[in-house]
C-alpha cells in the first residue's frame, strides 16, 4: 500500500484560546490561523491535513490512534500536556508514526518546569520558540522526512 499524503495536526489544551491572551508569549494569532498555516505548508508539498484541538487528554489520544490508519506522520502541540503527560507519550510512540513536535513560544527561556518534555524524544523533529510559522517549519521538515529528503 501506498502511504498516505495526509498528516493530522494536533494541537492541545488552552491553545484555543491563542489570540485571546497573553500575546507577549504566543503573539497575535489565532488557533484558526495556526490550522491555516499547517493546511497550506502541507499543501504546497501536496498532503492534506487533519486537524484536532482538545482540552481533553482522552479525546487527543484517541484521535493520535486513529492516525494509524490513514496519516503519515503527526504535527503535535502538546501544550501543558507535554511537561506532565506519559499517556500521550506512550500513544506517540505506540502508533509508530513520525512525529513533529512545535512549541510557539522558547519554552527552554520560560519556566523550570517548561524546560522538560516528555515527547521530544519520541518525535523525530523539533520547531521551538519560531511562533505560528513554527508550524510550517515542522511540515517541511517532516514531509522532508517521510519522503526521503531530509539532510543527512
Ligand atoms: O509554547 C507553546 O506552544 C506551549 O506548548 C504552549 C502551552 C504551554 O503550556 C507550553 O509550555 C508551551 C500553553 C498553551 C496555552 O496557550 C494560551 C494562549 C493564550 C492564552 C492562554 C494560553
């Protein structure tokens, strides 16, 4: 079987709320605009992409399983979620698909507790501090990936 030329962007807890507060840390724009972002850097490179937003952990992981069947790889914010949650980690790693993991603001200038993520090291690309355009970074890269362009 061919692989799909799909990709499913995962964004978590709070980040429906970019836009609203707080643009000191994670700017002006919006959840809306983030989805835009990924859908169109995806497009250009020919895949179409899927995206889910959830304050709930269950329903994110959920959606991470179903990506088994029909995405190639994975674009995750995992908010929060990233310096707490094994669960979405070990649902990473179980669906064995390439994962990219984004962050908006530098999480490793912020907080102590910012400075540890529990997927960085089950996700094959990592865009930090770049903003919304992050996202883009992180489909480039990951699609470089998937389809043998990556630099050595
Ligand atoms: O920098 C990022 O993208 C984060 O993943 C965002 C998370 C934070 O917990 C991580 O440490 C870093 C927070 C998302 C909440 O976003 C808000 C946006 C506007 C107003 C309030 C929260």
């Amino acid at each position: 079987m061919t692989a799909p030329r799909r990709l499913l962007l995962v964004n978590g807890p709070n980040l429906n709320l970019l836009g609203t507060r707080e643009p000191g840390i994670y700017g002006t724009e919006t959840l809306a605009d983030v989805v835009r972002v990924t859908t169109d850097a995806a497009a250009r490179r020919g895949f179409e992409l899927r995206a889910v937003q959830s304050n709930h952990e269950g329903v994110l992981l959920d959606a991470i399983h179903d990506a088994r069947q029909d995405c190639a790889g994975i674009v995750i914010n995992p908010g929060g979620l990233t310096h707490t949650s094994v669960v979405l980690r070990d649902a990473l790693s179980g669906v064995a698909l390439p994962v990219a993991e984004v962050h908006i603001s530098d999480v490793r200038a912020r907080e102590e507790f910012r400075h540890h993520s529990y997927v960085a090291d089950v996700a094959v690309v990592h865009v930090i501090g770049e903003g919304v355009p992050g996202y883009a970074t992180a489909v480039a890269r990951l699609i470089d990936i998937l389809t043998g362009q990556a630099e050595g």
